[in-house]
C-alpha cells in the first residue's frame, strides 16, 4: 500500500470567511462524513485543516491507496471535490516520522 496527500482549498474564499451558502455547508458536511468513515475503514490516515481563514486556507488529507488510480478515485469522490466547493490536488507522499 502506497500514501497519498490530496489538498484542499476553498473554491470560493468567501466560505471560510463566514459566508458560506448553504450548498457550501451541505458539501462539507458530506466531505467531513466521507472522510470520517474512511477513517474509520483505516483507510485515512490524517485529515486536518489549518486554522486561518483567509486566501492561505488549506485542508490536507493523507491515507493509502495501492496505485494512482485508487488514490484519485478517493480523492474525487469527496463530495466537496465532486460538487466543486473545494480544490484537490493528489500527490505522492511518504510519511517519514510519526510520533508514537
């Protein structure tokens, strides 16, 4: 099994800012969901977000998946990717040192 990050921006900044609408809200209420069960599935392996809320806003997601193909998949089923509220971007990654 390979790791992967996705990350995640607000396609409009305006909904970290207070503003959000309510298919905004909708879509990060599923994309919590979604990234909470596949947590639960020991499939995630962090998710967080940065604290800011301004045009620096940036939420990560790392996990596994055993190809490109699989990880892309994961990362396009967001429902906040799917309905467009959110950016990804998918990369490679390597998790070197977790503390215990």
């Amino acid at each position: 099994m390979k790791q992967w990050i996705y990350l995640l921006t607000p396609a409009r900044l305006e909904m970290v800012t207070g503003q959000a609408t309510e298919d905004e809200i909708s879509a990060v209420t599923r994309h919590f969901a979604y990234l909470q069960d596949l947590t639960e599935k020991g499939i995630m392996i962090l998710v967080g977000r940065t604290q800011n809320n301004d045009e620096h806003t940036l939420g990560i997601a790392i996990f596994e998946a055993p190809d490109e193909a699989a990880a892309s998949i994961i990362m396009d089923n967001d429902p906040a990717v799917q309905s467009g509220v959110m950016n990804a971007t998918l990369y490679p990654y390597f998790i070197a040192l977790m503390r215990k």
